[in-house]
C-alpha cells in the first residue's frame, strides 16, 4: 500500500495582503504609464536629466512592482510518498519553487516546536534554519537532520494526518514529543 499525502499551507488571514496584491497591481500601472508619457516628450524633443531619472524611477518601480507582486501570494505545498517528503513553494499559483526532497528515515529529530528537544536543536551552534510556513499561530513542527555536514531544521505546519503518516516512517528515536 502506498503511502501519499499533499498539502497546501495558506495563510489564514489574507485580507491585508489581497489589499497589497491589488495596490501594488494600480501603482505598477501608474508607473508604466508615467514611464509612458515621459519616454514620449523625451522623444518629442524634452530631453534632460530630469526626464531620465523619472523615468526610469518609473519605469523600474514599474517593472519591479511586476517581478515581485506574486510573492504577496505565497503557499507552501507539502508532498510526503512513501517515506520521501517534496517541498515547494507556490507563488500566486502560478509560479513554484521547488524547495527540496528529503527522505523521512534520514531525520535525526521530528516533533512540535513547542517542545523542549525543538529549544535545545534549535540553540545548536551553526544550525540552518528554513522556515516553511505563513501562519504564525498554526501547529509548527520541526525536521532536523544534518546534510553534508551542515546541520539544519526545517520548520514547517503540516496537518495532524501528515504527521502521524510521517512519524511511522520515521527512523527509532526520531519522534520528539
């Protein structure tokens, strides 16, 4: 029987970032048409310093504003099949990052990050954190492992279902209550 399970981690309160999506979309316009308008009386003869700065203040916001407005609409997708754990995350579902694939019996340690192992792995000198998740009041667990000799946790809210599939494909002594 194989073993699979997907998740999709929202975040819960998206109200004031739905407001900054759709902000940044309105100034990203302005700013294109005022790139617009000045690179025209450029053309028309009304060359200067001014003119250049202003537009390409503009016109960077503008083309800025384009490449980073999906990030306000971010997921994170957790893929667990048979023991290998997929990581990604989705911008505005549209683009996807892949995170990294790690295989569950590799984990040093796995449990809540509420608990006293989570404190004592997390106060390691030289640790990596990876912070993988959007809502701060949600049931975080932890991953730790080491990899290449770098020693890393990976900090993520998966459902209760996830967890009690991944704990049984965890190596003994792995689960940190």
């Amino acid at each position: 029987m194989d073993y699979f399970r997907e998740e999709i981690v929202v975040k819960k309160n998206r109200g004031l970032d739905e407001a900054l999506y759709f902000m940044s979309v309105v100034i990203m316009v302005i700013m294109a048409i005022i790139a617009m308008m000045v690179l025209q009386g450029m053309f028309s003869g009304g060359f200067s310093i001014y003119t250049v700065v202003v537009f390409l203040i503009s016109g960077g916001s503008a083309v800025l504003l384009f490449l980073r407005r999906d990030r306000l609409r971010t997921e994170f997708e957790y893929t667990f099949t048979n023991g290998e754990m997929d990581f990604a995350k989705v911008f505005n579902n549209q683009k996807r990052k892949n995170l990294g694939t790690m295989r569950v019996k590799n984990v040093e340690a796995f449990g809540p990050v509420n608990s006293s192992a989570f404190q004592r792995y997390i106060s390691m000198p030289g640790i990596k954190r990876e912070h993988w998740f959007l809502n701060r009041g949600a049931e975080l667990y932890y991953f730790y492992f080491v990899k290449d000799g770098n020693k890393r946790v990976i900090i993520l809210e998966p459902s209760t279902e996830m967890v009690d599939i991944i704990k049984k494909f965890l190596q003994r002594g792995a689960w940190q209550a």
